[in-house]
C-alpha cells in the first residue's frame, strides 16, 4: 500500500540467495524481501514513485513501501531529526550532500533522474504569458517556490542567468503546492518543473530557453538508520534497474 507518511519500518525477513539487476546492485530475491520501507521522496516525483512503489511491491509480494513526499529540504531536516527513513529520493544533489555529511547515509548516492524547468501557467493563459520576461510585470500573479526548496533554487538560478527580477507573489513549501496554486487560477504564471507541466491537465508549459535552463539530477540513497535496510536497498536497487528506469523515462524524466 503506497500513502504519505513517516511510519516505522518492519522488520525484515531474511533467507537464502540473491539475485543481481542489471545496474549491477545485488538484492536479495523476492522471497527474501519483506516489511516495510519508509521513502522519503521529493514532491515532484509524486507521480512516478506511486508507480515505482507499486511495481516494486508487485516483483517484491512481501514488501510494503510508504512514500513520505515533501520539498527536498524539509525531508533532509526530518531525516537529520532523527524521523525513521529508509531510502532519500532528492530533487537535488545539495540535499543529499548534507544529509551524507552528517553521516545519515547508508549507500553511495545514484543519479536516477534528470529534469527541467518549464513556465507554468493556467490552462486558458489568462495574464498572457509568454517568456520568462512576463515574471517581471507586477500586474500578473507570480509564484515560485521558497529559498533552499531545490525547485526554488533552480528557478532562482534560472531568472539570474536571463537577466529577470520577477515580481514574487508567493513563495511555495513545494512545487506541488505551487503547481495546485497554478491549476486553480490563483495564479498568473509559476516556474515548476517540466514534468509538473506534462503530468498537469490544468496548466499549460511554456519552455525556457535551452541556454538559462538547468539540468536537475536526482540522486537516490539508502539512510544509515534505515529499519528495514534490506527492503531499503532493494528499493534503491530496483530503481536503478532497467525496469525502474523504464518507469522513470515513462513519468517524464530523463534516464540515468
């Protein structure tokens, strides 16, 4: 069962043998891997996790994932709290450098997933929006997401490099809370991310010019406290595989 929280992993229950995925990470067969695994995941990978969640419970019967999903930064500083986690899903390598500088982490980080930056706006494009230049107009309804929010960060590096001092109206936790801002009109014109954009009915994508966009890389870990580190890193493992990375590829991001 996929939901968001922080629960407290099972215990895990081992056996013989092992099995290798073509990433190259060993995991223990599907007999071996059951309980649960708590998986603190960024908020724009929402989406494509619920699916990974669910195709990693249909290889692995026994095993149950949770998906706690949040802005990057408020899950570094719930796993630095001490919250019960077993594998870090990061929108950012910032992110998880500090959580491995604290000594938090159970495996060498993995790029998983790459992304972009799109301009969002409401479906119908009420304020007419066209280029990152209508982010400066004081007349229009303009959201980004918060400072040390790896979506905000990016979009942040993104004005600087085309020369734009947007007109800020909000400030988001996360970029979901700002893509649902969008989708309801409540705003004019918002930076997310292009998979955001493609996963959206509600809101059309306006792109950035190649040369001011950003690539965005995920990177995956296990944590050093997992509870359940065997079903942690055969969640980490199956989505480096060739079929996690089909899912990836499917919910709109780039492969490893």
């Amino acid at each position: 069962m996929v939901s968001c929280c922080a629960a407290a992993a099972l215990l895990v229950t081992v056996s013989c043998g092992s099995e290798t995925h073509d990433s190259g990470t060993e995991v223990n067969s599907s007999t071996e891997i059951s309980g649960q695994v708590v998986v603190f995941t960024a908020a724009s990978l929402t989406d494509v996790f619920g699916t990974m969640a669910t195709a990693f419970e249909a290889e692995f019967p026994g095993a149950e994932v949770q998906l706690n999903l949040a802005g990057s930064s408020t899950l570094r500083e719930q796993i630095l709290g001490g919250a019960p986690a077993g594998v870090f899903a990061s929108a950012d390598e910032r992110n998880m450098e500090v959580v491995g500088s604290a000594g938090e982490l159970g495996s060498t980080p993995a790029i998983f997933a790459r992304n972009s930056l799109q301009i969002a706006v409401p479906a119908s494009n009420p304020g007419g929006v066209t280029s990152l230049a209508d982010l400066a107009d004081p007349d229009l309804f303009v959201g980004i997401c918060a400072e040390g929010v790896p979506c905000g960060d990016f979009a942040r590096m993104v004005l600087d490099a085309s020369g734009v001092e947007a007109s800020i109206d909000t400030n988001e936790g996360d970029v979901r809370a700002l893509l649902t801002k969008i989708e309801a009109d409540e705003l004019d014109v918002g930076i997310v991310y292009a998979t955001d954009v493609a996963s959206s009915a509600g809101v059309a994508g306006i792109k950035i010019p190649r040369e001011v966009n950003v690539e965005v890389r995920y990177p995956i870990a296990t944590l050093a406290a997992a509870p359940n580190p065997g079903v942690a890193e055969a969640f980490v493992a199956f989505v480096l595989s060739p079929e996690g990375q089909d899912i990836i590829v499917a919910g709109g991001f780039g492969s490893a």
